[in-house]
C-alpha cells in the first residue's frame, strides 16, 4: 500500500477553506485533519499552500482529425502539458465521421487514449443523423458510460447539424438522462460571410474574427437554448465567448432553465487585437472558434464567473503548430482552428482571477473543478477533497511565478498564446490517484497512468424535466357533447 501525506496546507474546496493535513492511501483520499502522523508515509511539504482539488478540464482535443490535418497534442503530451499546470482530469470529443458508426468512433478513442497521463473521459459528438444514430446512443451511454452528447451549430459541410436533427438528438438526450453540448455558431451566416470576405480581398487571419461575429453565437446559443426547452432537456454550451451568448444563457437561467456556459482561460484574457498584429504567423497561431473578443465582452464573462451565471473555464484545447497553421496563407478558412491552453488555465485564472479579486479561492476551485465534476456526474469521486474521493490533487503555492513561455513547455507545439504573461500561482505538486506526477517542478508523469471515467446517466435533473414535460403535454380535450359537422 502507497500512502503519501500532504502536510501543512490550508485545504480548499468550493465551499470551505481550513488548516488540514491530507492522507493519501492507494489513491484515495483515506484522512483529512490536523496534524496527522507520518506512519511511515511519503510526506510532502504543503507550508504556505493551498490543498485544492486538481482541475478539470472538460473541453479538450487531443489528436483530433480536423480541417485536413491532426492536432499536434496527443493524450501523452497533452494530459502532460495539463498535469504540469494543475489539470488532473480532462473530457476530449469523440468524432465520428459522417456515416460512421458511433462504437466504431469510440473504438479509435480507445486506442488513442491508452497514452493518457491522467484520468479522462469522452463527449461523443453527434456528427450525422439516422436511426443507427439513435439506437447506438443508447449504447454510448448504457455501456460506455458516456452522457454528454456534443452538437456543432457550425463548421458547414463538415460537422455541422441542422435543427431538425439537433431536436431529434436533444429528445434522445432527454430520454437516456444524457446532457446534450453545443458549439453555437450559426454556420450558416459563417460560410456566407466567409465567402464576402474573401472576395472583398479580406483574406488575412483578421478575416476569421470579422467572419464570427458575436451575434452569429449569440442567435445559436438563444436557438439551442429554445430546442432544449422544447425537448425538456438541460443544455451545455461550449467556449461561450461574447455577451450576446452569455445573455441568452443568462435569460434562461433567471427563467429556471438548467443551461451552463463555459467561457475558455484564452477568451477571459486574450482580445481580438491579436487579429490585427501584423506577424501573419502570431494572429493566425491565434485563430480559433469563436474567436477572441473585445474587452466589454470580457468583462461580461468574468461577471458571469462572479455571479454564477457562467459555471466552468475550460480551454478547448485544439494545438496546431505553426506550420499546420500556415496552410491558411491566403485564404484565412483553411486555417486550422484551435489554440492551446491546458498547461496555463490555472495559473491564468488565478492570476487575472484571484490575483486581481475577482474570484475568490472558493469560487476558483469551483470553476476549475467541482461545478464541472456535478455537470458531469462524477461528484464527489472527482472535484473533491473528501475522504474516499480520488487524489487527484493540486498544491498550489500562491507565490511562486513565472513568466509562461514556449520554451519548456510541455505542449508539443512550437509557441503559446499566452507567451510573455507573467504569472503568479504555479503548482508545487500535483497528484493524479495519488501518484506525484509533478513534484517542485520535476515532472513524473508516467505514461498510460490515465483512466477511463464511466461517468452514469443523469437522474435528478431530467427527472425533473421530463416530470415537467409530461405534466404540460399536449393533451385531447375530451368533449361530451359535439355538435354536427356544419359542412
Ligand atoms: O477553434 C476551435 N475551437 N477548435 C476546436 C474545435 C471546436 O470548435 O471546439
Ligand atoms: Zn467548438
Ligand atoms: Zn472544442
Ligand atoms: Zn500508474
């Protein structure tokens, strides 16, 4: 039996912050109190740390086939490079093909994934529509322990789905006690635009920002908002970027609607000035969907973060290299989409969030953790510090800085968005199952250490939906005296 004790640190979680030693047995949390013996156990020095539940993040894509090429991160450099800052769970989008079977898609999942440094877990992506689609649903959740289904609004011609067939998956959804996922982008207005702008000459990456508008997600996200009310199911929007998206998430809520926005670390801290640098290289590394925006909508979302409108900060985690980016010289469409993130979210958010007194410790774990370890139905195993939960576990010292750089990073790629920003709160270990993985700097990351997360059906919330909708359904009025046809 392995047993390690995290000594002297101040625990935090989403709602308390206390003095507690942490004991760790077989990568469980055994122990939480004060001045608990060594016993013979490794011990690790927690003195002006905070003891917080590792993150989650629940939006990546590690070598995702897209826009003709792969991402650069796979699940060993990527669950590394998250690990490094903090993230010890991450959710990627299984993708299958149009026409594919879904258990065939999540077979090549699999297979990927054995490389994983961390635990994780898969969204699968309804890519198609038919009745295969429908049955093997059932199976995805039933079996493969998969209940979030992602739905792409945009991205015409490749993933994209229409209405009629994101209505028939939400009704699935509703029915199997599986959340449904959606990138809101009216894909449509998007290729339109696309097309003006590159006729009109506009073809640098500043073509992609003028071609997203914040209205083109704010309409999908309002659009997917109503589909889900109509099939009684609760809704999760992905990488929500702008006020007119938050806005709709908002209205929802304050109506009693069960939706969650998740704004990204890079749209929180990143605007869309990047677009205009004139380096073609250093905006188009920063071309991603939705793009980056301007600083009101900034403040919109970090408002969000406070007032528990918005719930999680993800990354989207989608690394191409400079290179794979410049297949877009020219025409700013075959720009591969996607930034990196996953080594600097925490050490991002608790810099321009804690460090600036926007966020409360409580509320950064909260964002980073727990409020996603509910949503997706892994609560208490994963976003906790509780006895019996898995050690899955960031100490993180509040004082020590860097200054975030492509050199040493983890990511396989060949910068960093955030290069040059100076941050302050930085991991000094991080444990996955108990394992010490990132230990005062050293990284121990121990390849195909990762597992898979089973994560079951939902009960409570589309219960209570489906109770909702069975109460309103349509219903005959049954009549006792019906006059003659006037015909
Ligand atoms: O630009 C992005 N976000 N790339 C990754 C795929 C997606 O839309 O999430
Ligand atoms: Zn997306
Ligand atoms: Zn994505
Ligand atoms: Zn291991």
């Amino acid at each position: 039996m392995t047993t390690t004790l995290i000594r002297n640190g101040t625990v935090v979680t989403a709602d308390l912050t206390y003095k507690a030693d942490v004991r760790i047995e077989n990568g469980k949390i055994a122990e939480i109190g004060q001045n608990l013996s060594a016993d013979g156990a490794t011990e690790l020095d927690a003195s002006g740390c905070y003891v917080m539940p590792g993150g989650i993040d629940p939006h990546v894509h590690l070598e995702m086939p897209f826009m003709g090429t792969y991402s650069s991160d796979d699940f060993e450099s990527g669950t590394r490079a998250g690990l490094a800052g903090g993230t010890t769970m991450v959710v990627d989008f299984c993708l299958p093909d149009p026409g594919q079977s879904l258990l065939d898609a999540l077979k090549r999942w699999d297979n990927k994934s054995t490389r994983a440094n961390c635990d994780y877990s898969f969204h699968m992506a309804i890519t198609w529509w038919d009745k295969q689609v429908w049955d093997e649903m059932e199976t995805v959740v039933k079996d493969h322990g998969i209940n979030t289904f992602k739905h792409f609004m945009a991205y015409k011609g490749a993933l994209m789905v229409n209405d009629d067939e994101m209505f028939a998956s939400f009704t699935r959804c509703a029915s199997l006690g599986a959340l449904p996922l959606v990138h809101a982008e009216n894909g449509d207005v998007v290729a339109t635009l696309q097309q003006k702008l590159l006729a009109e000459g506009n073809d640098g990456p500043e073509g992609h920002a003028y071609s997203r508008p914040p209205e083109v997600e704010g309409e999908a996200t309002n659009r997917a908002i109503m589909i889900a009310d109509m099939a009684g199911v609760p809704l999760y929007v992905v990488h929500t970027s702008c006020e007119q998206s938050h806005e709709a998430i908002r209205r929802a809520r304050q109506k009693g609607m069960r939706v969650y926005g998740e704004p990204l670390i890079q749209h929180l801290t990143l605007d869309e000035g990047e677009y205009f640098n004139e380096d073609w290289d250093h905006s188009a590394r920063r071309v991603m969907s939705p793009p980056f925006r301007n600083k009101m909508h900034q403040d919109s979302l970090w408002a969000g973060l406070q007032s528990g409108s918005l719930s999680v900060v993800a990354t989207d985690h989608c690394a191409f290299t400079t290179e794979q980016k410049r297949t877009g010289v020219g025409d700013f469409t075959k720009i591969p989409n996607g930034t990196g993130g996953l080594e600097d979210r925490l050490p991002m958010l608790w810099t321009y969030g804690v460090g600036t007194g926007r966020l409360t410790p409580n509320e950064f774990v909260a964002v980073t953790s727990t409020n996603i370890a509910k949503i997706l139905n892994i609560y208490p195993r994963k976003g906790a510090i509780l006895v019996g939960a898995d050690a899955d576990i960031v100490v993180f010292d509040p004082e020590k800085e860097k200054t975030i750089s492509a050199d040493g990073q983890q990511s396989s790629i060949d910068y960093n968005v955030f290069e040059g920003k100076k941050v302050k709160g930085l991991p000094r270990y991080v444990l996955t199952r108990g394992k010490v993985v990132i230990d005062d700097g050293a990284v121990k990351t121990e390849e195909g250490h990762g597992q898979f997360v089973k994560r079951e059906p939902y009960q409570a919330v589309n219960k209570a939906l489906s109770t909702w909708k069975d109460l309103v359904a349509p219903r005959k009025v049954e009549r006792s005296g019906i006059p003659a046809s006037g015909v």
